[in-house]
C-alpha cells in the first residue's frame, strides 16, 4: 500500500474519534452524589468513576473485561550500548510473556487482564502461538544515530497496525485497554520522542531505562541530542518524529490510544515508552486524550514531561520503570474500584440512610 493510502486511512481513523459525552459525565457525578457516602469524599476514585462514565455513556461504568496489549519492537541504536542488557533480550522475554513467567503475567492475573503480545518489528522470528498477533513492519528499526529509524510509510503502518489491534480488542468485548511494551533500547526511542515533540533538552530528561550507571546515562543523552540536532524532527509533525527517532512498538502504542479514542473505550498509558505512544497519538488527535488514563508515576523523568503535555495525573506512585505494563494493570483494578464503587454501592435512598441536612 503507498504512502499517500496508508496517510489516508490515518486521517480516517482521526475523523472518527469524538469526545466523550458531558451529560454521562453529569449522570456519573449524580449517581455518586446519591451515594452513602458524604459528596466527594472518596476522592480521585470519584473522578475516575466520572470520567469512565463519560467514555462509556453509563452512570454505571465497567471495566470488568481489560487486556493487556504489549507492544514488541527491537531498536537498531543498541549496538551504541544504550541499554544494559543485550538486544536478543527482547525476543526472550517475549518468550517469557507466552510462558507466562514475567510480571505482567502475574499482575494481569492478579486483576483479571488477558494479555495480547504484538510483534511489531522484533528481529528474532518468533513461533506460532495463539497470544501472539504477528504485525511486523521490519526485523528492527535503522540507527537513528546514524540516520532516520524508519521511512514514513513504516511510520503510519505501525500506527494504523496498533489502532486495528485496538478494534479487535474492542470488537472482541474489551471495556479496558492498558498499554506496555517490550523492546530493549526503547527508552532512548521515548525519550527522543518526548524531547522532540516537547522541546524540552534531553540532557534533563534521560533516565537509566534498564539500569544504566551515571556516566552511560550521560552518554545516551549525548547520543540523542546528537541525532535531534541531526535529523531535526518537527515537532509539529508526529509522523516525522516517530520515523527520525521512534520505534515500531512506540507507534504501535500511538495506534492504540487512537483505535481506544475511536471506538469509545478508555485506555490506560504505563510507563515513559507508553507515555511516547500517547503523546504521538494526542499531537495527532487532541481529543484522543480524553480516553487516556495515566496508569502510574514513572522513575524516568522523560515520563513526567510528557504526562505534563498531556495533562494527565498519574493514578499510583509505586517508583516502577519495568514496562511491560505494568504500572498500568496494577492502576486498572484502582478503576475497576471506581466503577464498582458506582454500581454496587447503595443509594441513601436504598439503604434507607438520612441525607445531610440542606
């Protein structure tokens, strides 16, 4: 498919995506208020509730049904030494998801989440297995210090791939999406990302991913400044980023919250990797954001700045950088709270309790 048709598919998916309803968000915050309980004492689980409410067009929202879609990519800047760990990691702990032995098997366990892993540019040819979507776009990405990471078509195929994931999530009966990844070097593809579309430096926003020491995190924020300056993404260009400094998976992501916004369905962003994909898609598609839920507080401070963009709050601050999703399952089950705390928690009226006095 040519460039000019994968842009136009893009653009359709964008025209799709509307705004939640302010009257369901009215309705939600009514039926809480009718709650035993004084108004708005339960806090943020309240807003969460509200905002769900909007997204589905219920007083009564639900996220019973999650999946957990991680988002799998490899990055031809490793062999710059930007990660602590070897590339081949990436296809092994994609093993380890389907073996069911990492922690975003155990905590999507813990809060009733299916997992969907999606190979979007892995290197290694994975096997056969039936929670594994094959969509890669290449084995890898380029260098981006050496060049751009991918071509523009590349670009759009990985983002239109993560937002037809989304529909057949949502197809499939899923009221909650949460995004992670998987993908050794791909902080330094986020932090690029969010310092491009920011313009903030990223001297100040590069962490240590997966365990670097002072003086290599000093190094790999060299190294993307290095490449802004060369390759010049614009920043008001999303597709231009993602192709200069990004990663199959880090588009995916972006795919993801656009296909959530399109049908309706609330996602919850993890991590700095996850916080990039989201803040691609929100440049993209503004209101796209209003389905985005910040699933926690990220150690890498490249997370921070992006959360800012997007004005989102994080839902926990457990002081997490594994991916994987895993900061946003565990902030799934705190908005399943919200929701069941809206149907299943009786009226004054119901329980027969005295209202405050007027």
């Amino acid at each position: 498919m040519s460039e000019l048709e994968l842009a136009g598919q893009l653009d359709d998916l964008i025209e799709r995506i509307g705004r939640p309803e302010v009257k369901w968000r009215r309705a939600a915050e009514e039926r809480l208020d009718s709650l035993t309980k004084p108004a708005g004492s339960l806090g943020r689980l309240e807003e969460l509730a509200i905002r769900l409410g909007g997204i589905q067009a219920t007083e009564k929202p639900s996220v019973d049904r999650k999946a957990v879609v991680v988002m799998v990519g490899d990055h031809g800047v490793v062999r710059h030494g930007v990660s602590a760990y070897p590339s081949e990691v990436t296809a092994q702990m994609v093993m380890n998801f389907l073996n069911g032995g990492a922690a975003i098997n155990v905590l999507a366990a813990q809060a009733g989440a299916r997992i969907s892993v999606i190979d979007m540019g892995v290197v290694a040819d994975l096997p056969n297995h039936p929670d594994l979507v094959d969509r890669k776009i290449a084995k890898g990405t380029a260098d981006l210090a050496s060049g751009p990471a991918m071509s523009r078509a590349e670009a759009l195929e990985s983002v239109l791939a993560g937002s037809r994931q989304a529909m057949l999530e949502v197809e499939a009966g899923v009221d909650l999406l949460v995004a992670g990844d998987m993908g050794i070097g791909n902080s330094t593809s986020a932090t690029a990302i969010i310092s491009g579309i920011s313009g903030a430096p990223a001297a100040g926003m590069t962490g240590p991913g997966t365990g670097l020491n002072e003086a290599d995190v000093r190094r790999k924020a060299a190294l993307i400044e290095d490449s802004m300056r060369r390759l010049r993404p614009d920043p008001e260009d999303p597709l231009d980023v993602l192709s200069k400094v990004g990663g199959f998976e880090i588009g995916g992501i972006a795919g993801l919250c656009l296909g959530a916004a399109a049908r309706r369905t609330a996602i919850v962003v993890d991590g700095v990797i996850s916080a990039a994909g989201a803040l691609l898609a929100a440049t993209m598609a503004p209101s796209c954001v209003e389905y985005m839920f910040a699933g926690h507080r990220s150690v890498e401070p490249a997370q921070a700045i992006a959360l800012e963009r997007l004005g989102l709050k994080p839902i926990l601050d457990l002081e997490m950088r594994l991916g994987e999703g895993t900061g946003a399952v565990l902030a799934s089950m705190v908005l399943e709270a919200a929701c069941r705390i809206c149907s299943r928690m009786a009226t004054f009226e119901e329980a027969q309790v005295s209202k405050r006095h007027s």
